[in-house]
C-alpha cells in the first residue's frame, strides 16, 4: 500500500470495528496499517488483539515485532520473532 493510502485504510478499517469490534482480520489489518504509519501506541494493541487468533500470520508478527522494537520494547520485538 502507497503511504499516502493508511490514512484512508485507518479510517475504513475504524468505521469496520465500531460495528465489529472483535473482528479479528479488521484489528490485524488496522494494527498493520497503524505501524505502518507511524502510531505504534495503537498498533500494539490491534496487532495484539489479532495474534489471538492470527499469531501465526507472518506480516502481523513482523508488524507487531517493529512496532515494538520502535517503541524500544525490544524484549517483546524479540519474542515475535522465536
């Protein structure tokens, strides 16, 4: 995705969850767009909320690993790698 597109795909993944608040797909896909654009404080928690059931998923492990390792949470970047 262009970075020019998360704030757009922010507010669509959003509006998504007000209705669906435990859609685990919209909260991965959301974290991934939120760590991609910088707001690691919210991405941690979608991301988190998603590996419950998607923790196998490649792209929100790397998503939540970095927004970790940005937050100089560099013991939990670890642990999503192993």
């Amino acid at each position: 995705m262009e970075q020019g597109l998360y704030p757009l795909a922010i507010k669509c993944y959003r509006t998504v969850l007000k209705e669906q608040p435990d859609n685990l797909s919209m909260n991965m896909k959301l974290g991934i767009a939120l760590q991609k654009g910088g707001m690691n404080n919210d991405a941690i928690l979608h991301l988190e909320k998603a590996s419950s059931k998607h923790g196998e998923e490649l792209e929100l492990l790397l998503s939540l690993a970095q927004a970790y390792y940005d937050m100089n949470m560099v013991v939990r970047a670890d642990r999503c790698s192993s």
